[in-house]
C-alpha cells in the first residue's frame, strides 16, 4: 500500500517505463541523424535497438499479465 501510494499501481510505473525506454530511443535517433562519425551512429542506433526490444518485452508481460 506504501509503495502504491509513493509509486502509483504497478501498470503505471510499466508504462512509465515504456515511455522512459521510447524517449531514450527517439533521442539516440535523433543525434544518429545529426552527426557523421559511423561509428557512433551505428552505436546509438544499436542502443534505440536494445530499447525498443526492451519494450516489447515489457509490454509483452503486460498484456499476459
């Protein structure tokens, strides 16, 4: 109940997350396409990778749940 209250219900805080996850990939998209260096966009395009991955896995036990 005390973790409810600081927290909200556990399907906010998924969905807080999920958002969190989004935004991280959406910025490493974003500077991916404002810099030249091939490396370090191949680099921030296979971290939006890793979290989009990561929100489908979050939302996959969301929607079992």
């Amino acid at each position: 109940m005390y973790v409810q209250a600081i927290w909200g219900s556990w399907g906010e805080g998924r969905l807080n997350t999920i958002q969190y996850l989004e935004d991280q990939a959406a910025r490493a998209e974003r500077l991916a396409r404002r810099i030249t260096d091939t490396l370090t966009i191949e680099k921030l395009l296979a971290f939006a990778d890793e979290r989009r991955r990561e929100i489908e896995v979050i939302a996959g036990k969301y929607r079992r749940a």
